[in-house]
C-alpha cells in the first residue's frame, strides 16, 4: 500500500507562522493565584521513580509548604520558581532589596532548611519592615536586617556582614530610576556567577531598567524567568493611566559571568 505524502506549501507554513505570532496569549489571565485548597503543597505525595533496576525515592521537601503560608505578594507561579530556583543553586549568601513582611525571605529560608545548609547568611534591606514575630522567629539568627533605604551605605553594611552574594533580589522602590540604581549598586556586589533576580519586572518603570542594564552592563540576560504578572489599576496624579496596561509582577534574572 503506498503511503501518502503530505506536503506543506511555503505559503501554507508562512500562514501557521503568522497565526501563532499573533495569538494573545498574554491576555490569559491567570487563573489561580493561590490554591483553592489550604495545604496542598504539604500533602504532596512521594514520588517514586523506577531507574532500570533501582528503584529512587524521592518526595519534594514539606519546608515547600511555606511557599503556600508566607506573606509575599508574590503570585503563586513566582513562589514556587524562588523557592526552587534557590533548593536549585543553594545559596550561601543571599541580599534582599525591599522585604516588607518577610514572605519572600520566609520561602528563601524554607528552601535553605529543605536543603539543611547550616553556613546561610541572609540580609535584608527595608526602611520599614513590617515582619510578625512568627517570621522573625522562622527567619532566626540566619537573617539580619538593615533598616534603611537602599544606598551605598547599606550595600556596605550589607556585604560586611556576608561579603558578595550568590543571589541578590530586587524588590524595593519599583520607579525607573530608583529600580535602575538598585540593579547598578547591586552589581558589584554579586560574586561571580552569581544572580540578580528582580521582582516586578512586568512593571512598565522597572522593565524599562532592566532594559537598561541589559544594553549597558556586562550581564548575561537569563530572560524573564517567570512571566505570571497581574494587571492592576493605577491612579496617577494628572488621572487615570490612559497608556499600557499597568502590570506588576514578573521575575527577571540577570547573571555576572563567571
Ligand atoms: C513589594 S514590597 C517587598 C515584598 C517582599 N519582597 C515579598 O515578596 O514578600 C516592597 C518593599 O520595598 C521597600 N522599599 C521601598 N523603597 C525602598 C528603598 N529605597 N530601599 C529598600 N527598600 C525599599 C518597602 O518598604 C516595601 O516593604
């Protein structure tokens, strides 16, 4: 029986091009920003892999249950890529710019016990820290906080008590040019290899850094790690924002070559 050959045409293939660039995708919104269910990452089941003859045992750590419980604003798709992102490269030094109560620095914390490194040392830097004594206690003596605003004083500070960071994240002021200096005075501040993960980069002003950086610092661009945004409303002072969808959320990650 002679089988039938099924040709594409340039045209045809140009046309199914065409059709996918022009799917919005970025309209989907996102259906869930946290599980409907209260606990679910804490009854995660064991998974069990049959490799050839062995059999490998693996359950994903319970500390991830915090990824659930902490108080970030984060959305759910971003908790879940820091707090792997972080079991993923174990850190031993990690800056936090902007941490309000703590959420983001708790699922930090949470992967770095899954990972039961003892040598962790975290810093935050706030001016005005709004952390419970439940997150204070979870965070323990591994973290300690500069109350300030972001600046070269408390970059100092910051790096006396850890030296260069394996990981520094972004999340202070998010206008153009205060998220510009908070990637600027971070970079030397990295070691080698090191990331720059910033927060809100769907966020018009901080995007708009980033691009900066990119064009003009020797960094390598790792892209846009984790696009969950949400679309809110903005007052500005002359009105409403008439222009592009105000979007925050949104991970970006920059590396300093080796
Ligand atoms: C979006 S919140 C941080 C949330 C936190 N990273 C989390 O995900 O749980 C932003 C924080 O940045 C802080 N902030 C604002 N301006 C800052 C500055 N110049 N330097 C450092 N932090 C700043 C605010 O006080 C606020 O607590």
């Amino acid at each position: 029986m002679s089988q039938q050959s099924i040709t594409i045409s340039d045209e045809q293939l140009k046309q199914a091009a065409i059709k996918v660039i022009n799917q919005e995708y970025t309209s989907v919104q996102p259906t869930a920003e946290l599980p409907k269910q209260t606990n679910f990452l804490r009854d995660i089941p064991q998974t069990i892999h049959r490799i050839g003859n062995d059999i490998v045992n693996w359950s994903i750590p319970t500390e991830i249950s915090i990824v659930e419980q902490s108080p970030s604003l984060m959305p759910l798709a971003q908790r879940l890529f820091l707090w792997s992102f972080i079991y993923g490269i174990a850190p031993r030094r990690y800056l936090e710019i902007g941490t309000d109560t703590g959420g983001s620095a708790m699922i930090v914390m949470s992967a770095i016990r899954a990972l039961g490194l003892d040598d962790f040392q975290g810093v935050c830097i706030d001016p005005e820290f709004r952390l419970n004594q439940a997150t204070r206690d979870y965070l323990g003596e591994s973290f300690t906080f500069i109350q300030s605003k972001n600046s070269p004083e408390a970059m100092i500070e910051a790096a006396k008590i850890s030296g260069l960071f394996d990981v520094i994240l972004i999340d202070g002021d998010h206008t153009y040019d205060h998220a510009l200096i908070d990637i600027l005075m971070a970079i030397p501040y990295v070691c080698r290899g090191g990331y720059l993960l910033i927060d809100d980069a769907a966020h018009t002003q901080v995007r708009d850094a980033i691009s900066y950086v990119i064009e003009n610092c020797q960094l390598i661009d790792c892209g846009f790690v984790c696009r969950h945004s949400v679309s809110s409303e903005v007052e500005i002072p002359s009105g409403r924002w008439q222009g592009e969808e105000y979007r925050v959320g949104g991970l970006y990650l920059l590396r300093k070559p080796l």
